[in-house]
C-alpha cells in the first residue's frame, strides 16, 4: 500500500519521487533549497540506519498518537515511526515545529 503526502509546508514542491519493490521515496524542497523527504520502508527485509558520525541527539516524541524517534544531528532532523507494516521516516534539514510534523503524520494518506 503505497502512501503520500497529503500537506508539507507552504513553499515546498515536489523535487524528486522514487518507488521500487523496497521502498517509496519523497522529496520536496523551498526556494531556499531546505528539504524534507518521505521514506516508507516495509517491515522485515529492510533495513534502515541512521548517520551518526556528527554528533547529535535522540529522543522520543510522540504525535498524533504515535511514538515518533527523533535523531538530529548538524545534517539533519530524522522523524522515525512505523505503522505496524512499515517503517515511515521523515527528514528535514530545517527543524520541524511539533505542529508541522503533527500535520504531515496527520496527512499521510494511501496514494490513489
């Protein structure tokens, strides 16, 4: 089941789409070239890494009833969850208010 976006933030577009057997992938970015990008992953026979040379931090938040893990380091913000089937991430070199990631999970939606 293939998902999208249903909202990103305003002056974002579509810059780039990708969908294979193992993976769909996003990127949208502003005039000013930040950029935000959507993986969705299937569960089991993936696997997923985090770069973590640059230092950072991680924690846990949680949105629209959802346990989201929160990496960042000085490359960027990545927004980890999973929806029981797969893995969805989220990242962005800009941090993302609560508020605007609460309404990009909100507007996942099953592509049509």
């Amino acid at each position: 089941t293939p998902y999208e976006l249903g909202y990103v933030p305003e002056g974002y577009e579509i810059a780039n789409y990708l969908k294979n057997d193992t993976m769909i992938y996003y990127l949208f970015v502003d005039e000013n070239n930040n950029m935000i990008s959507f993986f969705q992953l299937p569960i089991g026979g993936t696997s997923f890494g985090f770069y973590t040379e640059q230092g950072g931090y991680s924690e846990y938040l949680y949105v629209a009833n959802d346990k989201i893990y929160h990496r960042k380091n000085t490359a960027c913000h990545c927004y980890v969850w999973n929806d029981g089937s797969y893995a969805l991430s989220l990242e962005s070199d800009l941090e993302l208010t609560c508020e605007e990631l609460e309404m990009i999970i909100n507007g996942i939606k099953i592509k049509e």
